[in-house]
C-alpha cells in the first residue's frame, strides 16, 4: 500500500508509537509528519509505503485545533505535565465574554512566537528539551507565524478555563499561544488540553483510531492513495518511448505549464511528475 492514512491519535501515545503500531499492521515503511505531542490528540497524517515521499507536499499545511487554557497557573513545560511555576488571581472581570473574545482577536494575523523551552527545535545543534532537562538556559530565537483565524469556544467561569478554536500556519506553538493569551488576558495560564481537527485538508471527521487499524474495511475504505491525494492536478498521458524516459530518471521537453502533474501510461496511473520550463521531471514512480 501506498498513500496516507489519517489517523485520530489518543492521549499518551507519542506519534512515533502511532508510527510503530502502522508498521506492525502494514509491514511497510511507514512516515508521519506533524508531530504531536503525547498529551494532544487528534489528526496525525501517517504516510504508508511510497506515501512517505508526499511529505514535502504536506509539510507545510495548515492546522485547525481546539486547545483548553487553566488559567490562574503556569507551569515549567507550558501544559498539564510541568512543576506549577506561578500562580495569579483569576477574578470574573478577565472571564468576561466579551474581553475574552476581544483578547482573542488581537492574535489574528502576522505575529512573533518564542517557542517553549520543552520542545525539539533545535539550537546550536542541540533539541530545546535536551537544555531544559539539564537545567541550562538558551536564548530562544522566535519564529514568524501566521493565525488565520482563532474564536471562543467556551468559558468556564468554575474551573477557570477557556477552551478556543484556532486556525494558524505551521510551526505554531500552540502551548505558547495559551501563555500569551492569559498573559494578554491579565494572568498566566497553560495548555491544559489540546485537540488537533484538522491538517491541511485532513479532517478528523475522515480519521481512524488506532483500534479502527485493525479493520481492513475501515483501512480501505479511508486510505488515500498517491493518485488520489493529486486528484485535483491534471494528467500526463507517456507513450512507450518518454515511459521509459521518465522511469530512468531522464527530462522530458512538455508544452505544460509549470506545476505538479499525475503521470499515466495506457489509462495506468504511473506517478508524479513536476513540470518546470516545460521540462518534466521524474519526483514519485510507483
């Protein structure tokens, strides 16, 4: 099998564990990209057999989640796991819908985000948390990103929490977006739950859980294969001569314009091919 398979990921498994368990049942060379961390859950896009090599196509998707925010405390790691570093007052005045509705907008657009300290960007060579858990501190570049949209979901005036909706470009922390917002709120606060509904054009709503892996149906039923993950890019139609061109790696003179073809000899959908200068290149051959 080729392609991708969305899957639903529980709390507590790490994504590689997601990747491991999708190797037992395939038996093939297995990918994911967008990790989530083991207190989220939601969509995780496994790729599955030459599926690995769409990952350059998917890395730069855009999210959608649903995250909680406990306001009043915050915490070493920035979610539910960490030491409580500090605690403030939570009075009904920062709970007010409208102030929290406001607050919230102000993120939309262009903004600046330092990423926590428990995480695995790198710098000077070496993962964010391999610092923190050593106890010696970095200075942390912040990175350009973009939130299209985010809007309240709920307030929970008893418990303290904000449950929101977001919809940002890659690379968003999103437990660094609950520490601005309850500092723009007036407090501090952190992630206490995340769920990730969509990557890209992946929905939850067309995700499996890892239970539902065991049914071969289900797997069928959702898998999406190469072919059908370019469904919307026009295809290429190779006779026998350019077919052997294209397997063996060699440029092909195209009238086409620049762009992501699906490559096809006789009816037989063959691969993917990138078209630059009217020139076809070979990127993904089944």
């Amino acid at each position: 099998m080729d392609g991708i398979i969305i899957v639903n990921k529980e709390k507590n498994w790490t994504s590689n564990d997601v990747v491991q368990k999708i190797k037992g049942i395939f038996h093939e060379k297995v990918g994911h990209t967008g990790t989530l961390d083991p207190l989220a859950t939601g969509v995780i896009p496994i790729l599955v057999g030459k599926g690995t090599l769409l990952s350059k196509y998917l890395i730069n998707h855009d999210k959608e989640y649903i995250a909680t925010i406990k306001l009043g405390e915050k915490t070493s790691t920035g979610d539910s796991e960490g030491e409580i570093l500090e605690q403030k007052n939570v009075d009904d005045t920062i709970l007010d819908e409208a102030f929290v509705k406001s607050t919230l907008k102000k993120f939309e657009g262009k903004i600046t985000q330092i990423p926590p300290i428990y995480s695995a960007i790198k710098v000077n060579g070496k993962k964010l948390y391999e610092y923190a858990r050593k106890g010696q501190s970095i200075e942390i570049p912040s990175r350009n990103i973009e939130i299209y949209n985010i809007e309240l979901v709920s307030i929970s005036k008893l418990e303290k929490e904000i449950i929101f909706k977001v919809h940002c470009s890659k690379g968003t922390y999103i437990r660094t977006l609950c520490e601005d917002i309850a500092k723009e709120l007036g407090t501090v606060g952190f992630m206490k739950e995340l769920q990730r509904i969509k990557v890209g054009g992946f929905s939850i709503e067309n995700s499996l859980t890892i239970s539902e892996l065991e049914n071969k149906e289900k797997v069928d039923n959702n898998f999406i294969t190469i072919e059908n993950f370019f469904l919307n890019k026009e295809k290429v139609e190779l006779d026998s001569a350019n077919l052997k061109k294209f397997i063996n790696g060699v440029k092909i003179k195209v009238q086409k314009n620049d762009n992501v073809y699906k490559i096809y000899y006789q009816n037989r959908f063959i691969g993917i091919g990138i078209v630059s200068n009217c020139i076809l290149k070979r990127d993904i051959i089944l």
